[in-house]
C-alpha cells in the first residue's frame, strides 16, 4: 500500500485522492465503533464473530427454557381440568368436586326443577340434568335402562357399592318390575335424593323388595359427601 501512495503522489495526486484509491482498490467490511468515554475503538471481525456467537447462544438458551415452562405449564393444567364429563379420567387422584363439577352442576339442575309429587317422569328430568351438566348419551325410554344399556357408563360413570356414603351427584337406577314396568332413576343432591320430585327416602316404593344400582362420575371417586357444597349453589 505505501509503494501505491508512494506511487500515486508521484503523479501529483493529493492525500485525500490517494486514500480514496487505496479504498477502492481493497474493500473491507465497515467497522463497528464504540464512542463511550469518549474513546473510538474498531472492533475486529473475530470480536464481531465472538459477539454473535455468544448471542445465538443466549437466545437458543432462552428458547430451550422457553419450551421447558411451556411444556410444565400443559402438564400442570391437564392435571388439574383433567377431561371431560364423558371421559372418566384414568390413572390419575380424583379431581375436587366443588359447585361448577358436573355432578353438583347435575344436583343443583335437577333439585330445582323437581317438584313435590311425582309426576311419572323421573327419566326425563334426570336425564336434563345430566345433560345440562355437560355429560353426553343417547336418552333412553325407560328409567331402568340407563343402567342396562350402559347409557350411564359411556357417560363416565362407574357403579359403586350400594353402602357406599352417597355423595352429591350420585345416581341411582331401580330395575323395573311388573308394578313399576320402566323402573325408577333419581341423584342425589347432598341433602335428599331426587328425580322429577323431591323424594323422602332413597327408596320411592317405600319397599325394600326393589333392586337398584348406584353409579358414580369416575373422576370423582375419592370423594367423600358433602352437603356444604349444595347449600352453597343455593347461596
């Protein structure tokens, strides 16, 4: 490069012509500068390269911790929500029955509708009342076949033992007999069982002679009864 200005002042050219040649004639990627203190500092291209290279790495960093959070948040949630009404969950503790579960949404609807007598429709409301909750089935004529047809079990429930501590949201379905030819179905909610009227007894026949089954929603198994729950949706 001196031997070109050296070169080029021969031929009479000035300082700022021949810089603006020796440029010209060797390229170079524009500097980065840094005016703090007052200092002018050129970083070099390895300095450039080494600043970018610890860049990506913080951002490939903070993506991967992203997707960790991301990845323990889903699972977080899935153990809380759980699955839908239809869909008894599976391998997992039951999830908490409080006022906005299906079973106490069920209780609730069908303890408001029911009336002080029977009305020979105990089916048709009951089966409101789940629906309203969310559960999903096909509605069945007769009373005693939501527990033949396995109507209540696609919906999520399980039978439990009939000793077993009724608890909000429980339902019960008597066979039929030659009296009583589409049996009876009622739930419980909290305080007394009902169907489309407010019962007395878990027995409407006032008989013992009449077999029934009791099904629970399988997500919530572990749960003992509590009134509390339904005096609160009345609130």
């Amino acid at each position: 490069m001196k031997k070109s200005l050296i070169i080029l002042s021969l031929f009479g050219l000035g300082a700022t012509h021949a810089n603006a040649s020796v440029e010209e004639s060797f390229p170079a990627y524009a500097p980065i500068y840094s005016t703090a203190n007052d200092d002018i500092s050129v970083a070099s291209d390895d300095e450039i390269s080494q600043a970018i290279e610890n860049l990506s790495a913080q951002a490939q960093q903070r993506e991967e911790r992203l997707a960790a959070l991301s990845e323990r948040l889903s699972q977080q949630s899935q153990s809380s929500f759980g699955t839908s009404a239809n869909q008894p969950r599976t391998n997992q503790s039951s999830a908490v029955l409080d006022r906005n579960a299906a079973p106490a949404i069920a209780a609730a609807r069908a303890a408001r509708a029911a009336h002080s007598r029977s009305t020979g429709r105990c089916a048709r409301y009951v089966r409101q009342a789940l629906q309203a909750a969310g559960y999903e089935f096909t509605p069945n004529p007769s009373a005693y076949q939501y527990a033949t047809r396995g109507t209540l079990a696609s919906a999520g429930f399980v039978k439990v033992s009939n000793d077993t501590p009724p608890q909000i949201g429980d339902v019960v379905v008597f066979n039929r007999s030659a009296k009583h030819r589409h049996g009876h179905i009622q739930i419980y909610d909290g305080t007394a069982w009902v169907s489309d009227f407010r019962q007395r007894d878990i027995n409407p026949y006032g008989s013992s002679s009449y077999s029934y089954t009791t099904w629970r929603d399988a997500r919530y198994l572990d749960n003992a009864s509590n009134n509390g729950i339904y005096l609160a949706m009345s609130e």
